[in-house]
C-alpha cells in the first residue's frame, strides 16, 4: 500500500527535532513538537515549519502571526516527547524565558523568532513560512528523528 510504502521512506529521512512555540494573548505559552522544518531562503532569512491542521499551536499561531522555533539539542529527547504528546499543560513543568516575545527553551542549540510570511495549505497539514526575525545559537549537537528513534548527528571523515 503506498501509504506504508510512503511511511517506510520516510522513517528513513533523518529530520532535526525542534519544538516550535507561540505564546498566547494573555501570556500563556503554547508548543508542540516538529520533525518537519527546514531553511527556505538566506535573502530575506526564512524557514518552514508544519503543523498538523487540527493542532492548537496552529490556532495560535493564525491568531498571533508568529512562532518561535527551538531546535533541540541531543540531550533534549525528553523534552521533544513531552512536547509531542497532547494537552494544553505542556509548559507546566518545563522552563523558558521570553525571547523577542516568544516562549525560548534553554539549552536549544539554535533559536529562530518568526513572523507568519504566509500560511500553505497541504494534506492534513499547513506549512508556516516565516520571516526570521531574530536567532541566536549555543553549543550542543542537534537532535535528530531516523528510523522512529532519537539519535544525533555523527560527523564522518571525507574519503577520497
């Protein structure tokens, strides 16, 4: 069936982990965990970021316009888990400070604050492209998503 075919290849793509974030009118922080996220454009700075149709976070971000995106470290698949799982009360027992008005998880290695540049229909999911706003980076290796397990990258020495 191809929709096992198309399950199958892509456990076999590895994704960087991030936990995107808004916060909302009156202050709460929302977040849910991501697998699909990638760099759009250097000129202006843009990424993209998908968010299931039927999600909170989704609403949120229509309503606000912005996101933030927390790309997380290799230590951090706890924290990846905890987002990804449903409820409204995800940021009740995690830390984070407000950075250019979004909720940021320390410890991220990279952080992006986006504006909603626009919103992209796709199957049961929209794609957020947004406008970076501002970023900033600490040490750590990334985590990432193969094959159904967390893991993280490995770098391999060039062969001739």
């Amino acid at each position: 069936m191809l929709a096992e075919a198309f399950r199958e290849v892509m456990a076999g793509v590895a994704t960087p982990v991030s936990v995107i974030t808004a916060v909302s009118a009156d202050g709460v922080p929302h977040g849910t965990t991501v697998s699909a996220f990638a760099s759009l454009s250097m000129d202006p700075p843009m990424v993209l970021v998908s968010l299931d149709r039927g999600s909170d976070l989704l609403a949120l971000v229509r309503d606000t316009g912005r996101f933030g995106v927390n790309v997380l470290g290799s230590t951090q698949s706890a924290l990846a888990l905890s987002f990804a799982r449903k409820g409204p009360d995800k940021f009740a027992a995690v830390d984070w400070v407000p950075d250019s008005g979004l909720p940021r998880l320390p410890g991220a290695p990279g952080w992006l604050a986006c504006d909603v540049e626009s919103l992209v229909e796709g199957g049961d999911h929209v794609v957020a492209l947004g406008l970076v706003t501002a970023a900033d980076t600490v040490d750590g290796a990334p985590l990432t998503y193969h094959s159904r397990v967390f893991g993280t990258h490995a770098a391999l020495e060039a062969t001739p």
